[in-house]
C-alpha cells in the first residue's frame, strides 16, 4: 500500500513538473566515469554538484535527473556526506550557504523520504526544525542561520542545490 502511494506520488509530481518548471537542461550523460562529470566531488560510488540555480526544489530535482547519472538532489545519510554536501554549498554561495537536498515530507505526516528513494537513516535538523511553518514547508535545505544544520522550507522557494550523481567506478 506505501509502495503504491508513493509511485502515484512521484509520478504525479512527474506530470505537475511538466507544467510548472519550464525549459529544462536537454543534456544527458552517456558514461557517469569522473570524466564524465565535470567539477563534481566524487565519495565511494556517487559525485556530488552544487548548482547556483536558483530553482524551486522539484525543478532542481528534475534538473538533476535530466543530467543523467542517476541523479537526484542530495540524500544524506552520514556526518561526513552532510559536511562534504554543505562545503559545495559553501563554496558555490560563500554569502548565502543555503541550497536544496533531496529531503521531502511524506504528505500530512511529519515524516521524510528522499528523492532518490534511498532509506532516511540519518538527519541533521537545526533547533526547533522541522517547524513546517505555516503548513507549508515541505522540502529540506540547509539553513544559512544555522551551519549545515536542516530546515523545513517551501518547496517553491527558488535556490541553488546539490545534485548527487552516481559514477560508472
């Protein structure tokens, strides 16, 4: 029953990015080896980008995907990956070190999934996050108030973003 809820869901939200994000990069890897993904930061079997955007989360996620690779906004599942996503952030936006992850509210619950589908094993919510302020703060980004620390934020707000790409090595 969860399974079937959430492919309804993401093909729904499929389907509503059609409409709502415009033109998006036509531009697809063939080979996800580090040549083939230019400035990432590779760790283990995934490379990680930051982009300026600024973009709503789903157009940064449907970005992320149309470049192929597998790829999604940012899952975090370790200290370490969220030191290295928020360093991306950091230094592609040294003034504002805020940007999207692939962190989203399962719908009228206060839990979260990622994007990408992998387990939500690991979470660094800055005080009093999430908040979902207003009933509309679905979407996860780091929060220039707090150092890579988390916040709830409205899905609409455009940003830059972390893509995660997974490589051929």
């Amino acid at each position: 029953m969860k399974a079937a809820f959430l492919l309804c869901l993401l093909c729904s939200l499929t389907l509503t990015l059609a409409f709502v994000c415009g033109p998006l990069p036509k531009e697809k890897f063939e080979t996800c080896d580090s040549k083939g993904l230019s400035n990432c930061t590779k760790i283990g079997c995934s490379c990680y980008q930051y982009f300026q955007g600024p973009l709503s989360f789903y157009c940064a996620n449907e970005f992320c995907r149309n470049r192929g690779c597998g790829g999604h906004l940012a899952s975090i599942h370790s200290s370490r990956e969220n030191n290295l996503v928020f360093n991306l952030v950091r230094q592609g936006s040294p003034s504002n070190p805020r940007g999207w992850i692939g962190g989203l509210r399962f719908p009228k619950t206060n839990l979260f999934i990622w994007s990408d589908g992998t387990k939500w094993d690991y979470n660094y919510w800055a005080a009093h996050q999430p908040d979902n302020w207003q009933s509309s703060e679905d979407c996860v980004h780091f929060t220039e108030c707090n150092v890579s620390r988390w916040n709830d934020l409205s899905c609409s707000t455009p940003q830059g973003f972390v893509c995660k790409f997974h490589h051929g090595g």
